[in-house]
C-alpha cells in the first residue's frame, strides 16, 4: 500500500515542501530510504522503528520504501521522523491514509514515541498557506515559535500516539492560540543599563550618536577602561524591535535552534560576540548546505567584536561585502545563499600589543613600529567601513569612586528615537531606515553642507588624506549628530563633530 505525507524542509533560512511517499509491500523485509537524505535522515528508520514498537504499534516485516520528494533536494536533519512514522503507519494499514492528506507534519521521534523539538519551525509555518492545509502538526515545544504565523493553525503534540488519535479524532487537540503582541511588550526589560558606567562621558556621547544613525564603531582604549562594559549596553539604547524585525531575527534563531520555548518570539535586539579565535565558516556562515554565521545572527542588532586585531585576517576581511551591501553571500554548486545582514558593527582594541600607549599612569613598553605593526592588522578598507572611531581613555581613581548619577539607558533612548524618528519621515518612501545606509543619492539629497561647513570639511579631507568613503561616512555622522540636535541643515559644529569621530585617520601613535 502507497502512503503520503506532508512535510517540509530548510535550505538556508528558504523552506521547500517535501512530499514523503512510503510504500510498504511483499519481499525481503527491510526499510530503505531514498530522495538525497543525510546521515541524520538515514537513521531515522532505526528512531522510527522503535517509536512505533513502543507506541503500541506493530513494524510489519514488509519490504518499505520511503522517498523524500524532490528527490534532487538534499535532505537533512530528523525533522521528517514523525512524518515517515505516520506514513509506515498508514502504508501497513493501521491508520487510515485520508486525514494525513490536510496537514504537515514536522517532528523529531525518541525511542519512546516521544516527539522532540525541531529547528525552523517558524519560517516553515509563515511559508504556509492557510486554505492549502487544515494545519501544521508538530512538537509542543516548537508550538509558541510557530504560532507567531497567525494565519495557520499550530497543533502541538508529545508522543506519537497523542498524534494518531487526533488523525482519528481532530477535536482531541486545541489550536495553539498566540497573542504576538504580548510579546513586544518584553522588549525593554534589560538587567544592565547605561548609568552603571561611570565617567566616559565622550565615549557615551559618542555612543550614542553612532546607535542614533546605526553607525558603525570602533573603541580604542586600555585594558580595563570599560570598553566591553560600554558594548553590551548598547542594545539598551536602541529602538524597539517593530513586529516586522521581530519576526525577521526569531526566523533567522530558529533554524539555528536559538529561539527560547517560552516565548517564541525574540523581542530584543541581538547581541553576537564571537571570541577572536571563531573560524572564517562560524562567522560568515556555511556548510554543504548554507547556515547563517555570526553576522546573519546579529542581523537587526549589534556585533561585538572585541580584540579585533586578535581576529584571524580573513575573518575580518569578510566583513567588507556585508557591511556593504547589508547581506552575506554564499555560492555553493547548486545554490547561491543570501543572508540578511544589517547590523551595527561594535569593535574595540587597544592602542598597542601591551595596551598602555598614552596612559598617563602606565608606561608602554611598545616601540612605534610594534604599534604600526599592531594597528596595520586591521586593512584600510576595513576602518573605511567604520563611521566612528572613539578613544576610550582610563579611568582616574577619582572617576572610578564618583558619586553623581549618571545618565540612564531610557534618557539616552528617548533622545536616539527622536532621532531614528526624523530618519523614518526622512527615508519614508525608500528603504533605507538609518542614516548609516544611505546612498549616494540620498547623501546628495539629504547631507547638503552651507559654505562654511564645507570648508571645514575640505580642509579635514586635505590634512588627513582621507578617502571618497571616509569622506561619506563623515556627511553621514554629521547628519546623525544633527538629527539629535532637533536640526534639519548640517551646521559647522556637527561636521567638526564627526571629524573628531576619525581618530585613526590622524596618526595618533607617530
């Protein structure tokens, strides 16, 4: 008897639907699996076998073939388990083959018939129709993430047997309600917060000009200044994720398997910080077939990378395309892979190989060329690509045992989101949504100097041999600088500004 059953699969963050034909007939008892399965796909007959003996069903001695159609698809991972099991079910005649026909089915099987949760389930669900299926049947932990696709009807399950009754009986189980608003209402509780940083306040400043365009940044600064302090604050300030985002990370965690049971959905901005040592496939992403790296999953939020001239050099030389054209691409033979990867890129080092260049109370032991050799690990193209680079000096005794309250995370948000509001109305009819990505066109139209502010840009160009990039990202800062100011022409004193944010342009350490 000829079985079929409704599936799905993940190529990427791309879902694709996989129809599993199960044929169980006479001959040579045995279960063969076909369709470009992996590993994981093959030794789900050895998982199905015994979650179906163990449910109380009988595994017939028949000669059992399964195809995973498209058959030139590869196939990986045991999400199909749950599916082949009902499939052998109904090929062998013990449940009818009817209701398999009006859902999907998507789950991992235990020995005990018991069903586990699965990567992807919510980009499988929003690819989903809801007049093509009844619903999508998969495990109870998945259900909160993939009810986040309100227009399809989740059934949770937990053990193989729970899903044959309500095949039988489809009152038995609920649909998975889910109120996505609730969710968002989460987004600003944060267990650190801006006014446990004391003094710094250049740096703050600086801070918060670059999440205000969402800019990128790098802090140069002694050990123990507070850089990485400074770093994990900044999604404190930044503005709430809108549903759009939310759903566009949580799609992204999910096929990684990083999306919380509890929620389902992520509400805060992502915050990736990989350790220098990560290899080239981790941060990029990879793998015969493409899973995101580090820079798809800071995707909306904030990479941190800390040490960067630790970083291997090829590592870093991949960030120069995404942070380019805001995507990752990945060729493979078959396919071509596309990652989003709009992010702000938060890097910090310090100012030599012992850490102590220009300390006032430790004495660096580097010589200039030590130091040059140092900062040439990270490539001119690279710091063209960052818009803000800020000196994060040491701090005083004096400054480290101060008692005046420092600014909070909510008083340096307010102001970012005025700004980040005058960018929409600004940018409401392209897609740019930050100051940090606007084109040449949009310089042309929107970063207009008046002649004094030129001149004051001319002459920085001349002095520090600045290029046509850096020239850009300047125009962009001072845009920034002047949204917070409430103002809509660029003024002298916000281009002077965004001058100051080129440190390593001005050969400091020489």
């Amino acid at each position: 008897m000829l079985a079929k059953v409704h599936s799905f699969g993940l190529s990427g963050l791309d879902t694709f639907a996989v129809n599993i034909e199960v044929d169980a007939s006479r001959g040579l008892p045995g279960t063969k699996i076909v369709g470009l399965p992996d590993n994981a796909v093959k030794e789900s007959k050895e998982r199905v076998r015994a979650a179906i003996r163990n449910s109380g069903y009988e595994y017939k001695s028949q000669r059992i073939t399964v195809n995973l159609s498209p058959a030139d698809i590869k196939k990986e991972g045991p999400a199909y388990d749950l599916a082949i099991a009902l499939g052998i079910l109904a090929a062998s005649g013990q449940i009818p083959l009817g209701p398999l026909k009006d859902y999907v089915i998507l789950g991992e099987l235990s020995l005990d018939g018991r069903i586990r949760p699965i990567r992807g389930s919510l980009p499988i669900a929003l690819s989903l129709t809801k007049n093509e299926f009844k619903g999508l049947i998969l495990p109870k932990a998945n259900a909160q993430e993939a009810a986040l696709a309100q227009d399809v009807a989740i059934f949770p399950v937990e053990k193989l047997g729970e899903v044959v009754h309500f095949l039988l009986n489809p009152e038995t189980i609920s649909r998975h309600p889910s109120d996505v608003t609730q969710h968002l209402n989460q987004a600003n509780s944060y267990p650190i917060d801006f006014s446990d940083v004391k003094g710094q306040l250049s740096v703050k400043r600086g801070l918060e000009v670059a999440a205000a365009g969402s800019h990128n940044c790098l802090m140069i600064g002694p050990p123990g200044s507070g850089k990485t302090m400074l770093a994990k604050r900044i999604p404190t300030i930044l503005p709430n994720l809108s549903m759009e985002e939310a759903l566009e990370i949580t799609k992204i965690h999910s096929v990684m398997g990083l999306v919380h049971q509890s929620n389902g959905l992520i509400v805060q901005r992502p915050f990736r910080s990989p350790h220098h040592t990560s290899s080239h496939a981790s941060f990029v992403g990879g793998g015969s077939i493409p899973k995101p790296g580090e820079i798809t999953l800071s995707h909306n939020g904030v990479l941190f990378l800390d040490e960067l001239p630790e970083f291997n050099r090829n590592v870093l030389e991949s960030l120069r395309q995404p942070l380019e054209d805001h995507q990752v691409t990945i060729a493979r033979t078959a396919k071509v892979s596309r990652f989003p990867a709009q992010f702000m890129l938060i890097a910090s080092m310090n100012p030599c190989p012992c850490g102590y260049y220009l300390n006032p109370r430790r004495n660096c032991q580097c010589s200039s060329t030590q130091i040059q050799r140092y900062l040439s690990k990270i490539s001119g193209p690279l710091l063209d690509r960052i818009d803000i680079h800020l000196e994060v000096p040491a701090l005083s005794p004096n400054e480290l045992f101060q008692t005046l309250q420092q600014e909070t995370s909510v008083q340096i948000k307010e102001r970012i989101s005025l700004a980040r509001e005058a960018q929409r109305q600004r940018f409401e009819n392209s897609l740019i949504f930050a100051n940090a990505f606007m084109d040449q066109k949009s310089l042309k139209a929107h970063c207009k100097l008046k002649p004094e502010s030129e001149t004051l840009l001319k002459q920085a160009l001349t002095e520090l041999h600045l290029s046509a990039r850096a020239n850009d990202k300047i125009l962009k800062v001072a845009r920034t600088v002047a949204d917070l100011a409430g103002k809509i022409e660029i003024f002298p004193e916000h281009v002077a500004e965004a001058i100051q944010y080129r440190s390593l342009d001005r050969n400091w350490w020489g």
